[in-house]
C-alpha cells in the first residue's frame, strides 16, 4: 500500500505542479500587456500631438511673403550714400 499511496502523492504532485505553471504563465502574460497598453496610450498622445501640430502649421498664414518681397529694396533710397558723405 504504501508504494500505491507513493505514486498517488506523485501523480498529485504533478498535478499541483502543472497548476502552478499554468499560473505562472498567465502571470507572465501580466506584464506584457501592461506594456503593451502603456505603448498603445503613448502611441495614441503623440498621433494627436502631430495632427494637433499639422493642423496648426496649415491653418497658420505664412507671414514670410511679406518679408522676402520685392517692394524690400525700396527701402535702400533711404540711406544714400551722398547722405554720409556729407558728414565728413
């Protein structure tokens, strides 16, 4: 009996074995999914980052044409050079 009571407490081993594993390796799954969410809300913050970006760079006019235009060289006929000469 005692060999039958041994292989018993074997087999239960196993079993309690086999449940613990199963366990531990949905625990291990845990984490990963915690990652996996901490990604997907960073991914999701800076996807509207960059189209709250994109859409202020396309809805903000373009105040650069009014500094590269060609009515800036009228501005020369106020400093002449005759103008500094008569300082001398």
């Amino acid at each position: 009996m005692e060999v039958k009571s041994k292989i018993d407490d074997i087999i239960e081993m196993t079993r309690i074995n086999e449940l613990l594993d199963k366990r531990e390796a949905a625990n291990a799954k845990k984490p990963s999914n915690v990652i996996l969410w901490a990604l997907a809300v960073l991914g999701s913050i800076s996807a509207v980052a960059i189209i709250a970006y994109l859409v202020y760079r396309y809805m903000t006019p373009a105040f650069e044409d009014d500094y590269y235009d060609d009515d800036f060289d009228d501005f020369d006929d106020d400093f002449d050079d005759e103008d500094f000469e008569k300082d001398n």
